[in-house]
C-alpha cells in the first residue's frame, strides 16, 4: 500500500506527521464540504434542464395562459365555444407502416 493510500484508510497516520486531530478533521470536513456544494451545482444544473424540458413540451401541448396558470397551481376556468371543428384523419397502413421503423434513441 502506498503511503497516500495509507493516509487515507487510516487517519492516525497523519497524525504521526505532527498533525494535529483537529487540522485534520477540518481537512476532511472542507474536503467533504467542497464535493458535495459541487453535487448540489450539477444536479442544480441537472433540473434547470429537465424544467425547460418540460415547459416546451406543456407549451406544445397547451395554450400559454392555460399552461402559466396549471404552473401556478391556479385553477384554469372552462370556456365556451360558439362553433368548433374535429379533425379525424386515418393515414392508411400506419401500423405495418410504425411496425417497420426503428424507435428513436
């Protein structure tokens, strides 16, 4: 075992170096300190990201001011239409069609 690797796995080998206890549970708690305010970046990172994600795909599939309130927690009031049109549409043969293609990745 190297002599880093030994420190490492036994803290009363540094203390033989003249270090005092304290100085060296600083250390470790600075060590573990820095670490972990760098997990909380990249998983801060991380969820910016996914959150932006999911407001393109709310905003593709709701008008804006309905997805803003839904966000908001607000309730979103029903609305009334004099007239509206339904589209159905059939594209023939789309499942053999869908069967033959690779999913994306």
């Amino acid at each position: 075992m190297e002599k880093q690797e030994k420190k490492k796995h036994c803290p009363f080998l540094a203390l033989r170096n003249h270090q005092n206890l304290m100085d060296y549970v600083y250390g470790m708690l600075e060590q573990y300190d820095s670490s972990l305010e760098q997990e909380v970046e990249e998983r801060t990172k991380e969820l910016v990201e996914e959150k932006r994600k999911s407001d393109i795909l709310l905003y593709r599939m709701l008008p804006r001011q309905v997805a803003d309130k839904l966000k908001l927690g607000e309730a979103v009031e029903p609305e009334s239409f004099q007239m509206a049109t339904i589209f159905f549409s059939d594209v023939v043969s789309f499942i053999t069609l869908a069967g033959k293609c690779m999913p994306c990745r």
